[in-house]
C-alpha cells in the first residue's frame, strides 16, 4: 500500500458526461501528479500541484481541468467525455516538488466511457 | 519535448536467468532517469533511479546503466524470480523548466519457473 488513495476505483459513464476523479496523497507529501494510462499511448503525465499551485502541465487537455484543495487532496475533472478518453487515471504523491522525489502511486482509477 | 523509446515490449524468461530492458532518449539535457514496476491492478512503484553524473547504479538483484553519448539507458535485474513478473516502464526528465518525465511505453516481463 501506497499510501495515496483515489476514489472511485472502477467509473462507467457516457459520452458527452462529465466526471471528477479524488486522489488523496500521502501524509505529508505537498506534491500530487497526474497520469493518464491507456494501452496505445503508454503512461502519460497530465499535471501537477504542489501546495496548491499548479507546477508542471504535459499532455492535457483542454477537457480536462485539475486542483488541489487546502487539505491537499486533489481532484481530476473530465468533462465532455469521449469514447478515447476511457483510460486508468493514476494519482502519484511526493514529497517535494522536484522530480527526483519519489512519486508514490496510488491504485488508479478505471475509467470506461460508453 | 523528450521522445522515450522502450524495447522489447514483451520479454519472456526462465526463472534464474538475466533480463534486461533498454531505452533510448531524445533530449541530450536530460538527467534523471527513474525505473517503474507495475503488477497486475496496482500503479507503478520506483524501483531505481539513476541520475546524470553516473554511469551505474546497483541495488540487490536489479542494476540501471546510462550512456550519455549514446543515450541508452537499461535495466538489468539478475537470477530473476516469478515475483519478478511486472510492466516495467522507463523514464527520462524533460530538460525544460517543468518538472515532469516521460514514460517509455512499457514492457511486460514474464519469468517462467
């Protein structure tokens, strides 16, 4: 066990919906990231937060939009959901915010868009 | 932005025997080089981690090489066990202000016993 969770585990949803995906890092860790996991594009970073700011952007899209709240747990919104969007999203925690801080992972969430 | 290439995509071995993993990246500035393993349902763990100003670094069972010139970096893991079946994904620091990697597509180890 990681120590970060993300809820829900498993989310089915259709086309044109919107959805919000929770990560909560470990105790501690100020930085949360974002990964997008799908089985013809690879690992994919999207974004990251550290103490509530955003840090790094990669590969995200326009869709998608990202925070982190005070407590410092992060949410991941979707909107406008499309069929390639059906993916596993992992959230990762660290502890600083340079990248050669251990990223922790938690056990992702299954997204299927129908 | 930093391209990673990953191969092989599928390497199967017997147990006890060497297993290496190699990558190739794009941006010469690059200089933090992480390894993942990811088991069935769960999300990547590091593993080992090797940065610019070596050349090899060992842990155990498992050992990363980087070649600046060439830009190849690998992963050897030695007298591999059934434990050892995972994904393993390489990564490379992009060199740019952001703090961010990106992945190699991935390989999918299977240690037969």
């Amino acid at each position: 066990d990681s120590g970060v969770t993300q809820t829900p585990k498993h989310l089915i949803t259709a086309t044109g919906q919107r959805v919000t995906l929770r990560c909560s890092p470990r105790s501690g860790d100020l930085s949360v990231y974002w990964y997008q996991q799908s089985l013809d594009q690879g690992l994919q970073f999207l974004i990251q937060y550290y103490n509530g700011e955003e840090r790094a952007k990669g590969n995200i899209l326009e869709r998608f939009s990202a925070q982190q709240f005070p407590d410092l747990h992060s949410e991941l919104n979707l909107s406008s959901l499309e069929l390639g969007d059906s993916a596993l999203y992992f959230c990762a925690s660290s502890v600083g915010n340079e990248v050669h801080n251990e990223q922790f992972f938690g056990p992702g969430t299954r997204l299927t868009v129908l | 932005g930093e391209n990673v290439e990953q191969h092989p995509s599928t390497l199967s071995v017997q147990e006890g025997d060497s297993a290496v993993i190699k990558c190739t990246y794009s941006d010469s500035a690059s200089n933090y080089f992480p390894w993942y393993k990811q088991e069935l349902g769960k999300g990547p763990q590091l593993i080992i981690d090797i940065r610019s100003n070596v050349g090899e670094k060992k842990d155990q069972r498992i050992a990363v090489t980087l070649n600046k010139t060439a830009k190849h970096f690998s992963l050897h893991i030695t007298e591999t066990q059934p434990e050892d079946s995972a994904v393993y994904f390489c990564a490379a620091k992009d060199s740019g202000g952001y703090q961010k990697v990106t992945f190699g597509i991935g390989t999918k180890l299977q240690v037969i016993p």
